[in-house]
C-alpha cells in the first residue's frame, strides 16, 4: 500500500498552480502549507479455511497550512476517490498554536486481497 500511495500523492500535488509538498509521516521541509500521510491500521475483512483473504487498509491524510485548505480536502478527496480509495471521515478543523497552522485529517479506506 505504501507504493500505492506514494504513487497516488507523490512528492508534491499541484492544485491551483500552487505546489504543495507532500510527505510520508513526517514533514521537515519549510513550506507553511503540506500535507502529510500515513497507514494508520490493516484489518482482516475476509477469511475462508483459516485463512485471511482480505484487509481493509486506512490511512489517514493531514492538511496542512496557515491559510484556507477546504479547496485541498476537497482535491484529495477526489484524487483519492479516483483511484479506488473511500473516504471515511474528516477530523474536526483544527489550529496548532506551536506551528501557528491550521490541519484537518481525512481518513480513508480501500480493501485488498491478500
């Protein structure tokens, strides 16, 4: 799922003509705007003779930035749609007074056979 994902956000998306870097769980670069992501947890979803058969993978997405990013949420949640990924949730909207950004998370899910 790893390769997926990374083939799916890359290292930056453009949206609006701005670039956005995006990360595997941590961002260390200094762009006040990104977006971060990772697999938060795989559960079995089918099994058959004692065997799982498929998972649920979730992965959770943060938003990052110290301006307006309803228009990324609703791009990601797009680009992942597309690409076989359900959007489950959004986090409440939130402020980090340490960083002086806003974030969101978005949570998705997909199934895979095993």
């Amino acid at each position: 799922m790893n390769s997926e994902l990374q083939t799916i956000l890359g290292d930056i998306l453009i949206i609006d003509d701005q670039k956005i870097p995006v990360s595997q769980i941590k961002y260390t670069g200094d762009e006040s705007t990104y977006i971060v992501w990772s697999i938060i947890y795989e559960v079995p979803a089918l099994s058959a003779n004692d065997d799982v058969l498929a998972s649920v993978v979730t992965v959770d997405i943060d938003i990052f930035s110290d301006k307006n990013f309803l228009k990324i949420v609703k791009e990601i949640k797009k680009l992942m749609k597309a690409n076989g990924w359900t959007w489950n949730s959004d986090s409440a909207e939130m402020f980090d007074e340490s960083t002086g950004l806003y974030y969101k998370t978005c949570t998705f899910e997909k199934e895979r056979m095993i």
